[in-house]
C-alpha cells in the first residue's frame, strides 16, 4: 500500500538517536535547547519552547494567551480536532469560522463578518486559532489587522507547516501571529516520533510556556514568591503539566531538521507534478495564495460533482482497492459527536461540508517515487473516466 504520507529516515537520524541513549540524559538533556534554538535560527523567532506534542503546544499556547472560562475560542473547522480541542481543555468554548472554498483555509471575510457580530453581542473572541491547511498559512495580514482591531490573540497552528514561508519571512518568525505551533508527528515535514513546538518572540511568553511544560515549577529566583531557601529550591507558583519532550526526540527532530530544505523541495516538486498531471480531469486542484510558500504536507484534490462517473465515496475506495492509501483531511470538527453535543449541527459551516464531501488526500512524503505517483495519477484518471465497468 502506498501511504498518504510517511517518514523519512536515514542513518544520520539513526545515530542521532543512538548517541543519546549511550550519553547521561535521556530526557531534560542538552538536546532539547539545541533543537529549540536551531528552530529558532530556522524559523527567525526568538525562542522556541519544545513539547511533547502539537496537542499540548496549542493547550499551554491558550493558557499562556489567557483563555479561561467564560472565554472564546475560534478555529477553523476544517482541521484536526486539536485545533479546537485546545479551548475545551482551558474550559472555553468553542466556534468556528468557515473556510474559503478556494484555499480550504479559514476565510477571513467570513472572519470579519463574524467579528462584527460577535463585537455587537460582546462575544469577541480571545484567541483565533489559524491553521495553516496543508502547509500554506492563512491570509495571515489580514487576521493580524483584525487580531488588532478586535484585540484577539492569534495563534497559528503551523502543524502542517514547518519549512512553509509567508510574506517572504519563514512560517514561525512571529510577524503576523503571537505564538506559532509546530507539530513532529511522523507523518508531518519533519518528525521526532511525537513532538512540537511553540515558536514566539514575547520573552515572558516563552518563560510562561516553559513552567507550563513543567508542572508550573521554577527555579528561578525572580519568578519566586518570597526568598529562596537554597540550591535544591524550586517553586510551583501555577498549576502546569508534564508536556516535556525527551532528549531522544529532540536529537531525532535536530537531525531531520537538516533536511527539512530537501524534504520541502521535493514535496514542492511532486506537488508542481500532481498540479501537471491532473489539470486535464474534472478535479479541482489545490489553490496556491500569493503570499503563501506551502511545505505541502497534504496534496488534497476535490472531485468536481458535475458529471462524475461514480460517487465520492467510490473513488475513495477505488484509490485504497488498488493499493493507495488516501485519506480525507478533514472530517469538519463541528460535526463530530462531542462538537454536536455542545450545540453545533449539521449546516453551520457549508463550505467546509461541501469541501468535506469531495475531498481526497493523495499521497505526498518526500520518499514517494515519481513511478508511484505516476501509479496514482493513472489509478485516478481511470476511475474518473471510465465508463461503468469498474
Ligand atoms: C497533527 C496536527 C495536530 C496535532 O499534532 P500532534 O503533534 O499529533 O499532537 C494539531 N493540529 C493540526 C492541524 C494537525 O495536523
């Protein structure tokens, strides 16, 4: 079976590892500063905080932007549950902005409009979560400006989006968004098994998202209430979480990161191929926005509903029939059984639910060969042409 998506590791990645289990730490080591500052250095932000997972980042992300009972949090719909999940477990509530039916990203007219409602019933958000849709941000100057306006806090979940730039500056950098959230889970750009970061410039950001990490405990003398006692001294002044990455997932994240440039090059690469060898069928293709350089970590493509041969669902399993490990990305957040619970239905967010029922994500990992995706293409145009006999 192709896979939609998949690491890729070589030797160097290997050692990395192996180096780490014969030294003193495995965990709290040198490695995580190491990795946290060449993101830093990659990502022109001025600090990194590393965790254990995308999931936990955005958690300590909208704590350290203040979200509590009684705020709001807003998201896009089209995206993994996380995005969302975020608010629930600062105990906000959540809703979401519908997305463009040409990027697939959150629409910031829709955004807007939204806002301006919100501002009228004195329910602005506190933080908008922007997912970067397979690795291409959204209109980020524009939520900035109104990030300004409305007085939100945006944070951008990068998950998708490692080695992606916008407006010229590397996704991270901290121009448009507060706080940045990467995501090492094996099937993104780069991996260190689980992983993810919190990329920021705010100095008291980064200090807060370190206790967060870290049980809300600090060594530090001017963080402390009153004196400390001594060396062995530490103090809990907020209540945080064990989020902490390992020294062996830092050192595997540090090794891919020097081959984050050729990773995003030849997923580039396949993305401009697909783009050439699909044009001629009733798809419609991913839409790239101007000022967005995506990573590509999803090569999705909607089937264009005029015409078609056979329904949505038979292609999705034609694809897997013939070996090739599609997915869909995303199922909308809001109609999920938990997210229906809290109120949502379907109907509320259309264009993420038309965008639902014509979606597949082909495969694309940088160790997909073109013979592969030759196969892929051949595999589609066949079940998107052929006449009844399947
Ligand atoms: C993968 C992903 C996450 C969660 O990442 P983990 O590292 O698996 O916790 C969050 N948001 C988006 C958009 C993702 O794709």
């Amino acid at each position: 079976m192709i896979p939609y998506g998949r690491q890729s590791l070589d030797q160097a990645d290997i050692d990395a590892v192996v180096q780490v289990l014969q030294s003193d730490w495995l965990t709290q080591g040198p490695g995580i500063e190491a990795f946290e500052q060449a993101m830093a250095l990659r990502c022109q932000a001025a600090h990194g905080v590393a965790v254990c997972n995308a999931t936990s980042a955005l958690h300590i992300a909208c704590l350290a932007a203040g979200l509590g009972p009684g705020d709001w949090l807003w998201t896009s719909p089209n995206t993994f549950l996380a995005s969302a999940n975020c608010g629930r477990y600062c105990g906000a509530q959540v809703d979401f902005v519908d997305i463009d039916p040409h990027t697939w990203n959150l629409d910031a007219q829709a955004l807007e409009r939204k806002l301006l409602f919100a501002a009228a019933k004195g329910r602005l958000p506190k933080v908008l979560v922007a997912v970067a849709f397979s690795g291409q941000s959204c209109d980020m100057r524009r939520l900035a400006e109104l990030a300004e306006r409305y007085g939100f806090i945006l944070i951008e979940d990068a998950s998708h989006a490692v080695g992606a730039s916008y407006a010229g500056r590397p996704v991270g950098c901290g121009e448009f968004a507060a706080m940045t959230v990467f995501s090492f889970h094996p099937v993104k750009i780069i991996t260190s098994a689980e992983g993810g970061m919190v990329m920021t410039n705010d100095a008291e950001l980064a200090d807060h998202l370190r206790r967060l990490r870290s049980h809300g405990m600090t060594r530090d003398p001017a963080q402390m209430r009153g004196d400390s006692h001594g060396p062995w001294y530490y103090q809990q002044t907020e209540l945080g979480f064990n989020y902490r990455m390992t020294d062996l997932q830092a050192a595997l994240g540090l090794s891919q990161l020097n081959k984050l440039d050729e990773f995003v090059q030849r997923r580039r690469y396949l993305a401009e191929r697909y783009r050439q060898r699909l044009q001629e069928l009733p798809l419609t293709l991913p839409r790239s926005q101007a000022e967005a350089q995506s990573a590509w970590h999803l090569y999705v493509v909607r089937l264009q509903p005029e015409g078609l041969r056979r329904s949505h669902r038979e292609v999705f399993e034609g694809l897997r029939a013939a070996g090739i490990g599609v997915n869909l990305h995303y199922i909308p957040v809001h109609l999920q059984p938990y997210y229906q619970d809290l109120g949502f239905a379907a109907g509320d967010f259309p264009e993420a639910e038309r965008y639902y029922a014509q979606a597949i994500s082909l495969p694309m990992y940088p160790g997909l060969s073109d013979d592969e995706q030759d196969y892929v293409v051949e595999q589609l145009q066949r079940l998107l042409r052929a006449p009844e006999a399947a």
